[in-house]
C-alpha cells in the first residue's frame, strides 16, 4: 500500500479518484493544453501504480509479457511517455503537439479535434483518441482484476 499521497494509497483509489476524474476533466475541456497535459500524465503514471515499475526501462518487453494482447498500445504508452517527462523536463522531443479548430469530445470521432499529437512516425492522433486508448486499456485492466 502506498502511503504518501494524502488519501490515494491503491492503484484502485488512484484509477477512481485521479484517473477517471482527470479524463472526464479534459473531454469536457478538450481544447484546454492544461487538462489534455494532466490527463496525459496521470495515465501514464498509472502504469507505475499497477506494475511497480516505470514504462521506460525495456518497455516492449516488460509491456509484452504482461500485456501481450496490447501490443499496439506500446506506441500510446512511448508517447505519454515523452510527452509527460517532456512537460516535467521543459522539452518537446519526440512527440509533436499540434492544435487547430475543432469539435467538443461530445461530437463523433468524424469531427476534428483542437488537440493533436504527432508521433515520431508521422502518424497524428487527436488528444481525444490518444487518452481514450489507454483510459480504455485500464478500464479493461480493471475488469480483468490486474487491480
């Protein structure tokens, strides 16, 4: 049990009280840089919580042998990744934030959103998707039990 975070002592409590709130937060604020940014670091972060170790050290393959049915979500974690120590550490490696005129997240995933990421690919994906992937993959996580 972890015991510095005021009332946040389990990955449980974390997902309900941190997780989840902070990501209804941002799709009622999507084209806000501060809740897209909070969203991003506290579902990253929550990897920590339920493994007890950080993404980045050999994270294909401690992603892979907990989560081999998610291989696709590497990619999702790597960008949280660079974007939440880029925010911590003042740098824009990596990942390339872009923000244009767009829909609410109420709207149909057809519409554009204002807040998009860049990945090192080329490939680009709304804030709006990029959390939801890996909001879904916990909820997912949490049915199963992993915590």
């Amino acid at each position: 049990m972890h015991t510095s975070s005021f009332a946040i002592k389990t990955a449980d409590n974390y997902f309900n009280e941190m997780l989840i709130l902070q990501y209804d937060d941002f799709l009622n604020h999507n084209a806000s840089s501060r809740h897209a940014l909070l969203a991003t670091i506290v579902v990253y972060h929550f990897y920590e919580w339920v493994n007890g170790t950080e993404f980045g050290k050999d994270k294909e393959k401690n992603f892979m042998s907990k989560y081999p049915e998610d291989e696709s979500l590497i990619a999702e974690f790597d960008a949280a990744r660079l974007i939440t120590n880029g925010t911590k550490h003042f740098s824009n490696k990596s990942v390339t934030k872009r923000t244009q005129s767009g829909f609410s997240s109420g709207f149909d995933e057809g519409f554009a959103r204002p807040l998009n990421i860049q990945y090192p690919d080329g490939s680009e994906c709304s804030v709006d998707k990029f959390l939801k992937n890996i909001v879904d993959f916990w909820k997912r996580q949490k049915e199963l039990g992993a915590f």
